[in-house]
C-alpha cells in the first residue's frame, strides 16, 4: 500500500512540473497580449512531431532535435502573434477565434505532412529506470526524470528571466497593467513578441519531453489545452504563480483519483474543482479582479 501512494504521488509531482510550464504559457499570453490562444496545445504538438521527425527519421542527435522542438514552435508562435494576435490584441472574443482557426490549420498540417491515424512512437534514449529507495515495486523511468528536470530547469529560468532582468520586468508590469506599463514607456509590441516567443518554446519544450511517453497524433494537444485551461482558471487568469500551484493541486488530484479509482472520474472531478474554486472565488486562487 506504502509503495503504491510513493509511487502515485512521484508520478504526480513529474504530472504537475510538465503541467506547469504548460500551463505558465498559456496563461503568459493571456496576461500579456490579453488573448486566449486556443492553439497552445497544437504548439505543444508542433514540438512533439518536430521531435520525431529530426530524431527519429533524420536520425538528428536527441539534444539537437529537442532544441529545434523549442525553435519550431517559436517560429509558427511569432507568426501567430504577427498576423493573427497583434490586430486582436485586448479582443478576447476575436483572438480566440483566432487561435481557434489555428487549431484547424495546425492539424490538417500534421495529417497533411504525417497522415491521420498513423500514430508515431519515439524511443527514448534514457531506457533505464530507477527504482526508488530500492524498492522494486517504486520505479521512475530515467524519461520522466528527464521530464522534472527539464521542467524545473524551465521554471526557475523563467522565473530568474522575471525577477532579475528589465525585459523581465517589463514584461511583469504588462502582465499586471498593459496600459500603466505602456505609459511608462514600455512597448507592448516588443514584449508581446518575447511572450510569445517564450509561451510557444514553453509548449515545445514540453511536447518535445513528453513525446517518448505518449503516443504523437495530430490530436494529442486537445487534452493538454484542455486541462491547461482548468488549471489557468483554477490558479486565475493572468496569474503565472497561480498557474503553478493550481497545476501542482490539479495533478496530485488528478493523478490520484485515476491510479485508485478511474481516469474518466479523475477528469469529472477536475471539472468539479475548477467549478468549486470559481464559486468560492471567481477571479481563481490568485487572480484579482484588475487581471485579465
């Protein structure tokens, strides 16, 4: 019983750091260029197929073909933030349309170039698992760690990116108040294009790490935006530090409910939580009424 909670609540902790950068993304745009980017979940697919490809059918060096899982992304995020988001800027309603539309465009680019139903699996260089405390019955495949670190490696860069440099100030103050910051001088253009560019990199990074673990579809990014939406609204919108801790609790839950009981369960009682936490708290666990 022991072993089985240990290694439950090991999986959740790796389930809610890949969450979080995830999550951060989504809710960075929204903050930022105050659009909800529906399409954040293909970006996330974008990285995973760009992973496959360069690894395994160009035969790329895995570290080679993960930073151009990051490049990729970034590249269609800034011609989504050129030509569809920049005009909606401040729209909701227009920009997630917007997004919307790229959903479609990203998939049947995927079928288009890869095929729909041909489902692709990427071996994972790190094949061996490490049994916790020595126990047989707790083990972590050496991917998922890969997956903490990466994904621990990301937050506290970004959050060293915020607190310690002006960019990352500038891009704070744009998070709290677009108009305030750009009375102070601040170029809104300029710093939506670094969040983007850094939200886009976030879904690649994090599609590139789970790639190995999951089976690469044209439609593996509609559960992933799903639940990062559950956890931007439970944490708050615009809120980057709520996104944290809401995917932290969503994922213990999460994670929990499906070892014991039944992943369908699991994800009704998600929807719960998030209905709950609106009800006690409309603007989320963090968010105030001046965000977005």
């Amino acid at each position: 019983m022991f072993e089985l909670i240990l290694q439950t609540a090991l999986n959740a902790v790796i389930s809610s750091s890949f969450m979080a950068i995830i999550a951060v993304g989504l809710v960075l745009i929204v903050g930022v260029m105050q659009i909800v980017n529906f399409a954040h979940g293909e970006l996330y697919m974008v990285g995973a197929y760009t992973l496959w490809y360069l690894y395994m059918e160009t035969g790329f060096p895995f570290a080679i073909a993960v930073l151009c899982a990051v490049l990729v992304p970034m590249l269609v995020g800034l011609v989504m933030e050129r030509v569809l988001f920049r005009p909606m800027r401040g729209n909701l309603l227009g920009g997630l349309l917007m997004s919307v539309g790229m959903v479609f465009i990203l998939k049947v680019a995927a079928v288009w170039l890869f095929g729909e139903g041909l489902m692709k699996h990427i071996e994972s260089p790190f094949r061996e698992v490490w049994h916790v405390f020595g126990l047989d019955a707790v083990m972590i495949p050496n991917q998922r760690l890969l997956v903490l670190g990466v994904s621990a490696a990301v937050m506290l860069g970004f959050w060293f990116f915020l607190r310690r440099t002006k960019t990352g100030w500038a891009l704070r103050a744009c998070t709290q108040d677009p108009e305030a910051a750009a009375l102070q001088g601040i170029s809104i253009g300029k710093v939506s294009i670094i969040a983007m560019a850094i939200s886009a990199g976030m879904a690649g990074i994090g599609g590139a790490m789970m790639a190995p673990l999951v089976i690469v579809d044209p439609h593996m990014g509609h559960t992933i935006i799903i639940t990062a939406f559950i956890v931007m609204i439970v944490g708050g919108m615009g809120s980057l530090g709520g996104a944290v801790i809401a995917a932290v609790i969503y994922s213990f839950i999460h994670t929990f409910i499906t070892t014991y009981v039944d992943g369908v369960i699991a994800t009704i009682v998600g929807l719960l939580l998030m209905f709950v936490v609106l009800m006690v708290k409309p603007t989320g666990i963090m968010g105030t009424r001046d965000k977005v």
